[in-house]
C-alpha cells in the first residue's frame, strides 16, 4: 500500500509507504508536513493498492489543511522587516 498527497495544483507533495498494522488500519512511518502557509483549495490524498483482488471504495479523498494563526509582530519589527510566528509559539 502506498499514499500519495497532492496540492491543489496537481502537484505532488508527499509519497510514502503504508504499513499494515492490522484490522484493516495502514499507518505510514513518516510525518507529513505541511506549509506553514499552504496553498488554498484542495488538497488530495489518493491510495494505491496492489492486489489480485477486487478493491471497492473510493481511492482518493479531498481536504484542506487548517489554516495556523500567526502573531502579529507589525510593531515589534523593524520597518521592512517580516516575519512570520504561529501564534501556537510560545516566547
């Protein structure tokens, strides 16, 4: 079994290996990051399977990551100066 992530312009962002930790459950030994600003729409995670049998489901579901909040750092900047902190990071 292998997963296959996609952004929403078609392309490829992440591959891996899923292995089968029983009862119908694939888990992948890799985390998979995300942008800190992905891009808007659609993301794609498709599943491939190879086997002799008959696969009934869908192969592909749609999502959208959540979007992170960043702190506003506007007057503790330099003028110019951008820099962009999840509001999740503590000081």
């Amino acid at each position: 079994m292998r997963a296959t992530v996609s952004d929403p312009l078609g392309a490829r962002w992440w591959r891996g290996d899923l292995i089968h930790q029983g009862d119908h459950v694939y888990t992948s030994g890799e985390i998979l990051r995300f942008p800190l600003d992905p891009p808007e729409g659609n993301w794609l995670l498709f599943v491939h399977a190879q086997t002799n049998l008959d696969t009934v489901g869908q192969q592909h579901v749609a999502f959208r990551p959540a979007s992170i909040p960043f702190r506003d750092l506007f007057d503790v900047l330099p003028p110019g100066a951008s820099l962009r902190v999840p509001e999740a990071f503590v000081e």
